[in-house]
C-alpha cells in the first residue's frame, strides 16, 4: 500500500482520512503465476495497483496467438479501461505472468471514494493521464515500421527488453513482428 500511496502522493497530497479509507477499501490480491484476472467477455468493473509482479494485458487473434497491448509491473495501474468506463465486456485479457499481489477498486466504490473526497479526482485524473499516453505511445509504435518500433520501444520502454521475466516471444508479440526479427533486431542485423 505504501508504493501506492506514494504514487498518488506524487500527483497530488492524500489527506490522512483519506489514507485510511483506501487502506480499507483496497484489499490485497494475490494471483498465481498464469492466472487470469480478467477474461475476455468479462466486465472489468474495477481497477487496480500492482504492488509485485508482472501482468500482460493481451487480446487473442482469430488464430489464437496472442496481440500483447501491454506489460504492467510494479507500481502501474491496470484494468481494461474500455469496458471500466462503457460497462461492455472486455476484448482483452489480463494475466498474471508470475505471482502479482494487487490493490484492487471496484467503480461503485470508486465513484464513493470521489464523491467522499473531491480532491481524490486530481489522483484519479492524473492516472488516467498517464494510462491514455502509454496508449497512444503503442498506437504510435504499432504504426511505424518493425525496425523503429524496435527502436522505439529500446529508447522509450527499454526495461521490456531488460526484464527476464519478459521471454521474446512476448515482446514480439507485442512490437506486432515474428520472434526470428525480433531476434535480428535484437543482435543487430537489419
């Protein structure tokens, strides 16, 4: 709770009271290795601060291979943001990649929690800020060629490359390229 408070601290000062109503209200979860914590065609009516671990947020293709939208590790925020906010089922599937312990909200309470202490939407702003970018930053990099997407994602989210518990099949999958390029890439050929 501790990583949390501090990354809400850094948007915006968290009252005491406050504090202490997240401490009641954000019950840790713990999930084993592989276990999936939101399903595809399930509501995502919450979100949630990773506290450990490692999480992959993925849709699978018509041919079952998965499309990796995104990695989350210690300290992010997750949740399938489009089925949060529309209450439609969700197209993407979160998983846990190791044993991940989060602090999980669900929108009722949420939506307590904002009208309790008004200046708790700054916090819940600024998250959303920070998601919307990382968004678009994978639009963006989907969009270009597969060699600057390498590229890219070396200068900008380098600790995908250098986090072991990320196998390269995963990061392929996610720069949207085939494990054999990535593998060029990787030691410097095209």
């Amino acid at each position: 709770m501790e990583e949390l408070l501090k990354l809400l601290q850094g948007f915006h000062p968290v009252a005491d009271e406050l504090q202490i109503f997240l401490l009641h209200h954000l019950p840790k979860e713990t999930h084993r290795a592989n276990k999936i914590i939101l399903h595809e065609g399930e509501v995502c009516d919450w979100v949630a601060f990773v506290e450990r671990g490692l999480i992959k947020i993925y849709y699978e293709c018509d041919d079952m291979s998965e499309r990796i939208v995104w990695f989350h590790k210690e300290g992010d925020v997750i949740g399938s943001m489009k089925s949060y906010y529309s209450g439609l089922p969700s197209k993407l599937t979160i998983r846990a990649m190791e044993e991940t312990h989060i602090r999980k909200i669900r929108r009722a309470e949420l939506d307590a929690l904002m009208a309790k202490f008004p200046e708790f939407n700054i916090n819940a702003r600024k998250i959303t800020e920070l998601y919307y970018a990382m968004s678009e930053d994978h639009v963006i990099l989907l969009a270009m060629p597969p060699k600057e997407r390498y590229k890219k994602l070396q200068e900008e989210y380098p600790w995908i490359l250098e986090d072991k518990r990320i196998k390269d099949y995963m990061v392929a999958a996610y720069l949207g390229i085939n494990k054999a390029t990535l593998s060029l890439y990787r030691n410097g050929g095209a």
